[in-house]
C-alpha cells in the first residue's frame, strides 16, 4: 500500500523495518529526518517518547503558506515533531524561521548539510586527472564556467544558459553543465549553436571534485533549494560563487561582495553582468574564492560534527 501512494507523493516514507529499528535502539539521543508528516517519521517520534530517548528532529524549511486555514492544516501536520522532538537542528537559517513561525518553542540549533571537504582539494586529487580535464577544456587557457543539478526547470539551468549567450561571443571562456533530467533536450536546443556549451550528463561522485577544481566560477541559478549542497561543493574547492538569492545555501552563508555575487532569482541580465564582471576581475574571482573557502571550512562536515557533540553533551 506505501508502495503505491509513494508513486504518487515520493516524500510518503514508510518501511515496515522502522519498527523493530526504533524499538531496538539502545540509544539515548536520536537524529530523525525526512517528511514531517511522513508514518516513518511519526512513528519514530512516538516511539522514541515512549521509550525516553531524546530526539532531535533535523530539517530543512516548511516554508509558510498564505491563509489561515492552510497555516492550521500545516501546524496540525507538525505536532508529532512540536510535541515529542527535544530540539530542532534546522537546515539552514530559513529552517529556524519557518518552524519558529509555525509555533515551534523548543531549542533551535543550526545544522546545516554539509560536506567533507578535503575530498574537494586540489592537493587530494589525481593529478594526471585533473591535467586531462585542463588540456580537453582549457587548451587555451579558457575560463570555466560551471554549473551542476538536475536538468529541471525549477534548477534554473535555463537561466545560466540564456545569461552565458548574453556576454560577448568573442569572450575566451566556457560553460560546464552536470547532470540529466527531463528538460535535457529543450536545455541543449536553447544551447544550440553555442560551442561553448557543453553538458557533461552525470558524473560520478568520486570524479565530481575534478569538475569544481576545473572551473573558477561556480553558478548556481536554482529557482527555489532547502540548501542546496553544490554550493558546500564550490566553497570547499575555493572557487568564485554566483547563486540565486533563492537558495537556502545563499540566505544561511554567502554574503554579496564578500564570498559570492548573489543575483535576485529569475534575473537573467543579473547572472549575465555577474559572469562578465569574474570573467574580467581576476582580483574578485580569487576574493571570493578565498572568502568562500573560510566560510566551507566553518561548515564542513567536521565542524558540524563537534557542534553536534556539544549540543549533545550540553544536553546530557
């Protein structure tokens, strides 16, 4: 039956092993994600009241709703989370405004996703990788642009495209798109005709950091994103960000002139004046650069790890 209503509504979680996982547990603080409203979720919530295990409920936003009615449908969905959670460890800073504004009363800790981020230094990789990259796409000393997401419209890479076909033809410089979706075909269309446009399709995770080390700029156009982890990504590989001021990532750590240039969403001549202004300031791109590797490493899945564990032992 779960099987059935999750062709429908994906973020449905149920599995029949949650049972015995939670009643099993011998711990005595739990980390629970994913779909406030979700039977996995619920479940374990409960389950971990009953047995007195402090719970700590890690989320990105619930983002409000415009009436009265969908307000209370939306609180109702989240009281298992508002009565039996201890704490919140809220994805982002848009995660702790959005559940305090749902009547959430209880410790908020910011946790937000992140990464390990020495798998992302230059110093870590294949040399002779990354040098096969360089003489495919910078054989003259082109600059690179990147991008990387799903080949959906809500990720904007529409966007990037029409924004990267404004700046000069004669510019010296390309544009690297990862990742495979339903809109491949309609995105490469848009790019027809442009040289250089190239769209790489997936990538493997373990070839992924070769990309980001590739490029100098890193832009990240998405519509609408929780996080979004592609901007851990550009940060702990020190490059120069330009991101749409719709994604969480932006709203809880970039700063405009201080580690990325942020573009109002939908603002196609903004990412174009964006793009121009790296690809011609060498000063500002290696600026941002540095600025937004200090902000990964304080992000960095390390980092949060011993937040976590003094959040922990704050609570013991």
């Amino acid at each position: 039956m779960a099987g059935l209503v999750q062709k429908f509504k994906p973020s449905f979680h149920f599995a029949k092993g949650i049972k015995k996982n939670v009643a099993d547990a011998q711990a005595d603080f739990i980390i629970i994600n994913g779909t406030y409203w979700s039977p996995n979720v619920i479940y374990s919530l409960n389950m971990a009241a009953r047995k007195e295990i402090r719970v700590a409920f890690w989320s990105e936003p619930v983002f409000p709703v415009n009436s009265k009615l969908k307000k209370w449908v939306k609180s109702l969905l989240l009281g298992p989370v508002k009565k039996h959670a201890d704490m919140l460890l809220a994805i982002g800073e848009k995660a702790e405004e959005c559940y305090r504004w749902y009547g959430f009363s209880k410790p908020i800790h910011n946790i937000p996703y992140n990464i390990d981020t020495g798998l992302f230094k230059e110093a870590n990789l294949d040399p002779a990788v990354l040098d096969d990259l360089r003489n495919t796409y910078k054989s003259n000393g082109e600059l690179i642009f990147l991008s990387s997401g799903s080949l959906i419209h809500r990720k904007g890479m529409d966007l990037i495209i029409n924004a990267f076909k404004v700046l000069d033809p004669g510019i010296n410089a390309r544009l690297l798109i990862i990742g495979d979706g339903q809109e491949k075909a309609a995105l490469q269309e848009l790019a027809a005709g442009n040289g250089r446009i190239h769209f790489l399709g997936f990538q493997d995770k373990h070839i992924i950091p070769y990309w980001f080390n590739l490029c100098e700029v890193f832009v990240f156009a998405s519509r609408y994103d929780g996080w979004a982890l592609v901007i851990n990504e550009a940060m702990a590989s020190g490059k120069a960000i330009i991101c749409a001021n719709s994604v969480g990532a932006a709203y809880n750590s970039l700063v405009d002139g201080k580690n990325a240039l942020i573009v109002e969403s939908e603002d196609v001549a903004g990412f174009a004046t964006a793009m121009h202004e790296l690809l011609i300031n060498k000063a500002l791109r290696d600026h941002l650069g540095k600025e937004a590797f200090i902000t990964g490493e304080g992000i960095s899945s390390e980092s949060m790890a011993k937040k976590l564990y003094d959040i922990y032992q704050l609570g013991k």
